[in-house]
C-alpha cells in the first residue's frame, strides 16, 4: 500500500519515515482543495483520503463533491464533522441526544468567568470550542485544567473572536479514562473499533494519552456505536469518555471526526488496523477479521516520559505498540528523540538565563 502524505510541518519526525512514498507540501493559501487535486494528479490513481486533523476532516466533508472524482472518501454529511469537532456545537448535540457530558459554559469575558469559577468551582476544564483556530506561537493548548483563579486572566486575554469554554472538572481515578476508535460504513455500521482505556496523559488530567491498553467496555463501546449511528455517522472516528464514579455515569468529553494518533492500538491479530479497514471497505474489499487483541498496550516515548519518569522505562519494554519506535524504520524516533533533546536545552538555557 502506496503511502502520501499531505502534513504542514516539514520538520516533522512522520517525515523521515520511509513508508512515505511521496511527501507534499501543505497549501499556504489554504486552498485545500486545489491541493489534494494536484496531488491525486501526481499519484495517477484513486486513493482512499483519511484526515489527520479536524481542519482536514472539515476541508474533506465540506469539499466531498469537488474530491470525490480523485479520491475515495466516505460519503459524510457535509456540515457533521464541524459540528463535532466544535466544542460549543458538541456541547449542543450531547443535549439534543440526552449524551452524558459536563455542564458547559460559553466565557464571553470576565463575569462569565467569575460566574462558572463559582458554580463549577476548581479545577475546571478550559477549552477552545475550535482549535484548529488558535494562532500558532500563542501557546495556547486546545484543552487545559484551570487550578487557580489566577490562570483564568491570561485565557481571558485571547478571548477575543474566539470562543472559550468552561467545564466542569469530572473527578476520575487511575482507570476513568476511555476512549473509543471506530470505522462507520455508508449505514453508519461500526466494521471494525474498540474501546481503550487512558492509563497516563500529558499533562495529567487533561491530556494525550501517553500509556493506553485495549479492553473490552460494552457502555463506551455501546455508547460510541448508537451515538454515531444516530448522528448518520460515515468514517473513522475517535471519541472520549471519562467515568464519573459517584454517578457510574460515562461523560462525552471529546469527538474528533477523524483518525486518532493511537489508532495502532487497536490491531488484532490479523494485523488488521482501522486504517486497513478503511481502505478495504473504501476500495470495495473485505476486511477479515482476526482476534481483538484486548490487553495491547501503546506507549508514546517522550511524552510518557515526562508523565511517569522512571516508570515509563516498563511500560516501554513491555508495550506492544510504540508511537515513534519501529525496528524496521527507526528514523522518526531519531528525528523525534533530537527534537525532544532541543526543546529540552532551550528550556534549560531560558531558565538559567
């Protein structure tokens, strides 16, 4: 299978990966969809199109009709994947459907803030209801855990045109954390998921997952496959839970409309993958299916590193699947192991300065 790849930081370790027969630059326009046709021309042949992010998700679904002569992609309803990737919409569509989620609150300015700090009380949940908006170089993270009353003026600060939410904090402990993959065919029929539990996350409570582990969940499972079929779902997508023990209820933290980074988690033993099971169905092929391999581990080097320390060390000789580490391709754990060692010294010369 002919891999492409369409990524906008040229620097990234992804890059150095020799499974990519060809590397194409991203739009600096934006015009994305001028793009994908010249690089569909440049491949000669349909290809199946699987988004990364939820930018690209949004460009695919909303630009189907002008892609869908080059690629293979799923037949989307247009405006869906904005509205889950949306924080605010999300929020809206768990209401409408009766979905288990956080109270919500949109922050306009300071007494919205005063007001949730005092209802939600601390922590709190921060997040930008889109994204893939926020200025590069802001140091603005997607999501964030608000311990301190006094981190609420710096988010306050970049409020402007965009929007902020507050959520209420979900108290979780060491195996409250879930999260669902899924392949949804033209009926909106899971082919091919799983549900995977978030042993560890940078940073801590409101995070990526660093360490998960694949274990069989009938509500998460049950949960993701009604919601998207209720929704006229069609894709890949990569949902999050966290359950709340005092009320045993699973809350609907986030839906990306899109391949999640640990999608390799979930292979069986066929080798079988979400990927591979997009590409099967999308090129008209069946997919057969092996064992679900409940109990795989995935570990993501660096960033379990920071999270757990010394402890990573196991988890890392033992794991089943790592995000960066490949024997037969070891090019972007170099790439991604100097990057780490740069980032690392200029933090340390910024603090002694």
């Amino acid at each position: 299978m002919e891999v492409h790849g369409l990524l906008g930081d040229t620097d990234s370790p992804t890059y150095r990966s020799k499974y990519l027969a060809r590397r194409h630059p991203w739009p600096r326009g934006g015009d994305i969809v001028r793009t994908l046709t010249q690089v569909a021309g440049s491949i000669g042949r349909p290809a199946v199109l699987l988004a990364l992010d939820d930018a690209g998700a949004i460009a695919v679904a909303e630009h189907a009709a002008d892609l869908r002569p080059y690629y293979l992609i799923p037949d989307q309803v247009p405006g869906l994947p904005r509205a889950l990737a949306d924080k605010r919409l999300l929020a809206q569509l768990c209401a409408a459907f009766g979905v288990v989620q956080p109270e919500t609150r949109l922050i306009t300015g300071e007494g919205d803030a005063a007001a949730a700090v005092t209802d939600f009380g601390l922590p709190l949940v921060a997040k930008w209801a889109q994204p893939w908006l926020l200025p590069a170089g802001a140091g603005l993270r997607n999501t964030s855990l608000v311990r301190r009353a006094s981190q609420v003026p710096r988010l306050l600060q970049h409020v402007e045109g965009r929007d902020l939410l507050f959520q209420r904090f979900v108290p979780g402990g060491p195996h409250s954390d879930w999260f669902f993959h899924g392949y949804f065919d033209e009926n909106s029929r899971c082919l091919y998921g799983g549900a995977g539990r978030k042993e560890r996350a940078h940073p801590k409570g409101a995070g990526l997952t660093t360490y998960g582990r694949w274990l069989p969940n009938p509500v998460v499972e049950g949960t993701a496959r009604e919601l998207a079929e209720r929704l006229g779902y069609r894709g890949v997508l990569d949902i999050d839970f966290r359950h709340e023990a005092g009320r045993d209820a699973y809350h609907l933290l986030d839906f990306n409309p899109r391949l999640g980074a640990q999608f390799r988690l979930f292979s069986d033993s066929s080798g079988l993958d979400l990927v591979r099971a997009a590409h099967l169905h999308l090129s008209g092929r069946r997919a057969a299916r092996g064992r679900a391999g409940h109990g795989r581990t995935y570990v993501v080097e660096n960033y379990d590193l920071l999270t757990a320390g010394p402890r990573s060390l196991r988890a890392l000789c033992s794991a089943d699947e790592l995000a960066w580490l490949s024997a037969d391709d070891p090019r972007p754990f170099v790439a991604m192991a100097g990057q780490a060692m740069k980032r690392g010294f200029t933090r340390l010369a910024r603090q002694r300065a």
